[in-house]
C-alpha cells in the first residue's frame, strides 16, 4: 500500500467518525464571522460555476451558494457526503451537486469552473503540490483560485510540535504548511498572488477534541502537555491560554486568493 492509499484510508476511517459532530454550530467550522472573512475578496456573482475541492459535509459551499450559479462539492469521504447531502436537502438547496473524488483527480474537465476553492483540507493531503495544480487544472484561465487552511509557526521547532499534537489528535492530519510555504506553492504554480491574510481563531481545547473522538488516553496526554505549557514547563507550539475558565489555543488560518500569472496586466 502507498503513501496516498495509506491516507486516503485514513482519512475515511476519522471522517466516519466525525461526519456528524460537523453540524455543531459552535465550532469555528461553522462560524458565521469566519465565513464572512472568506467570502470577502471572492468574486462571486450569479455566472459562476464554483468548485470546493475536499468540501466536507459541504459547510463553504452551502455558505457561497446563494452567491453563485452552481457549486460542485467533492470529497474523499462517503460519510461526509451524505451528512452534507442531508443538510442540503433540509434546507431545500438545491444548486449544490457532490461527487465522490479526490483532490488529486477531479473528474471535471479542463477549465471548467470559474472559481475554485478549497479549504481546512490541505493540511490532510500528502501531495499540496498535486492537489494545487489539478485545481489549476479545472479552474478557467480567467478563474479564481482560493486556498484556506490553518498554518503552521514559521519557527521550524514550533512548527514540528504543532503538527505533532494536530496528528496525534487526528491521525488524517499530514502538514500545516507555513504561510511561506503556501506563498512559494503558489509561486511555483504560476500563480500571481491576489490577497492573502490570516486571522487568529480560538480553538476550545475540549471542542477540539470531541469534534475527532481522539481516543481518551491521547486526549489526556494532550491536554496534560498542554497544562504543562500553560505553566511554563512545556512548549507545544500551540499558544493555549484560559478563557472563563475553559482551555483554549490560538489556531492561525491562512487565505490566499490567485490567478493565472499570464492574465495579470
């Protein structure tokens, strides 16, 4: 079994799990504020035909819908799938279509959509590179294409702890890149850099955990190293603090809108 078959299974065993816990609207997943700061820059209009690329249970797309003509939400997970065609049809959506695919192969032709999108799936993808250029692939030469993902501390230490306590809370997590590694995958692609920001997102630490049904003992292990940092014992690179009482970590998303570099006068 490769790499890619390795993950791709993983990701389907933790996304069964978690399928469900998607639909809670306090998480930052589903956070009106933050999909707000996605929309914004967007070129969004009644012409154009969206793409989200591993869109979950489909949370973005249901969000731009009412701003576009179509949307195309694909994904690896069947589970993620059916929740979001059930969230779909109760709330009678019905210019939204999901497809069963990969990220790596999209089955749309070349420059079929007008924006392409996708995001908090990077850092679960074994081949960032791959995925950017089959987005490129689908996307019109006049299109858009949009990355949001969180990121990962620019400090190479910091960087290796974060992404330990993010697998070891959700196995199907690969890499955070850095935001020098988002502008660079960008830059390699051909692509000429429209907007890019970040944003500082609260995460709650319990939350966190529940939303993966990270097993206890791990969970438990988390959360001591995390107490550890709080008292300065301890550095896990991802900054908690308490908050009325409840343990939480500063999570930073990235968003990077680009074009095709020929295109730009």
């Amino acid at each position: 079994m490769s790499v890619q078959q390795g993950n791709e299974q993983i990701v389907r065993t933790e996304f069964q799990k978690q399928a469900r816990g998607f639909s809670n609207k306090s998480l930052s997943l589903n956070s009106e504020d933050l999909l707000k700061w996605i929309h914004r820059h967007l070129p969004l209009n009644e012409g154009v035909k969206m793409l989200d690329v591993a869109a979950g249970t489909g949370i973005l797309s249901r969000y731009l819908a009412p701003y576009v003509n179509k949307v195309i939400s694909v994904d690896l997970s069947p589970d993620m799938i059916a929740e979001g065609i059930e969230r779909n049809n109760a709330l009678n959506i019905s210019n939204i279509e999901f497809n069963l695919a990969h990220a790596e192969q999209i089955p749309s032709d070349k420059e079929a959509f007008d924006l392409v999108i996708s995001r908090l799936a990077f850092h679960h993808f074994t081949n960032p590179k791959k995925v950017l250029e089959e987005m490129i692939r689908v996307s019109k030469l006049s299109g858009t294409i949009c990355i949001v993902d969180m990121i990962s501390p620019e400090d190479n230490e910091l960087y290796h702890q974060y992404n330990h306590y993010e697998r070891l809370r959700d196995p199907s997590h690969t890499n955070a890149l850095k935001e020098t590694e988002f502008i660079k995958l960008f830059e390699n692609a051909g692509l000429d850099i429209q907007t890019i920001e970040t944003i500082d997102v609260p995460i709650n630490v319990n939350k966190w955990l529940e939303l993966t049904s990270t097993a206890d003992q791990v969970a438990v292990q988390i959360i001591e190293d995390i107490q550890l940092e709080l008292a300065d014992k301890k550095t896990t690179g991802l900054f908690p603090y308490i908050e009325s009482g409840e343990v939480m970590f500063t999570q930073k998303w990235i968003k990077v809108i680009g074009g095709h570099e020929t295109l730009v006068q």
